[in-house]
C-alpha cells in the first residue's frame, strides 16, 4: 500500500460509488460524514479516524500519491484535463481548506459530494467524475429537446 501523507485524497470503494476525504495526518480523514444511507442523507464534514472513513472497505486508495518513477498520475491528469494554469495547493493547504469547511453542510450527490469537496481542497475546482457520468447517463435516458426551427 502506498504512504498516506496528510493532504492526499483518499478513496475507498462502497457499493455503487467511491467516497473521498483528505488525509489530515494523525490517523484523521476530513470528508463528507454521514450517519444513515450515503446516498439519500444530508452529511456534514468532519474530521474522523481512518477506520471511521474506511469503514468496510478492504483498500484505501491514495488518489495523488507519487510514484517512484515521477510525478504523480495525478499531477498530469488534472493538468490534461484542466489546464497547464492549474495549480495544486500543497499539503498543508489541501488539509486547511479542508479544515476551513468543517462542520459545513449541504451535501449534494449531483452538485457538492464527497468528490467535489476532495477535488476543491487540493485544486480549487469542485468537480465530481462519478456526477458527471451519472448526469450523462441521465441525460441519455431523457434527452433535452431540441430547439424547433421556425419556418416562415
């Protein structure tokens, strides 16, 4: 298992979805919490243990660590998709933003999930690769119209 070094993003695997935080260091994750059933509850972020975050997953995934070889994936993936202008705050940013939104809530699984939270404390940008694909898949089932042309 790769090192966790406080200001990763971290992910486990949960049935149907991948649920993220920021490592704090100290065994503590900051991440959407949320008591009862993760897809219909309101959450709130926090501050708990690495166990708490893990909860029955068997892995951890450290979503920007580095590789011995060079930068990390990460880096380079945020940078193609996002733009060279893209700067990625430092640990000790990553886990003050992160601190900065404790006890914030208004959780939102299409809007401000888990993944959005992870992504703006280290890039800024509140993004969600897991809502977008879930609106695209929706927006197949039930396309918008198309604008009518008007005929004279």
């Amino acid at each position: 298992m790769t090192a966790i070094k406080p200001g990763d993003i971290l992910y486990v695997k949960r049935t149907g979805y991948r649920h993220f935080g920021i490592y704090a260091g100290n065994q503590q994750v900051i991440h959407y919490y949320k008591e009862k059933n993760p897809l219909v509850s309101d959450g709130i972020i926090s501050e708990t243990t690495l166990a708490d975050f893990q909860g029955v997953s068997d892995t951890i995934y450290v979503l920007n660590s580095t590789t011995p070889s060079g930068p990390p994936l990460f880096d380079w993936i945020v940078h193609r998709l996002l733009g060279d202008d893209i700067e990625l705050f430092s640990p000790e940013e990553t886990v003050m933003r992160a601190r900065s939104k404790l006890g914030e809530r208004g959780y939102n699984l299409l809007l401000n999930n888990c993944e959005h939270f992870a992504l703006w404390c280290k890039t800024g940008i509140a993004q969600s690769a897991q809502s977008d694909y879930l609106l695209s898949c929706l927006q197949l089932l039930n396309p918008l119209p198309s604008p009518h042309k008007e005929t004279d």
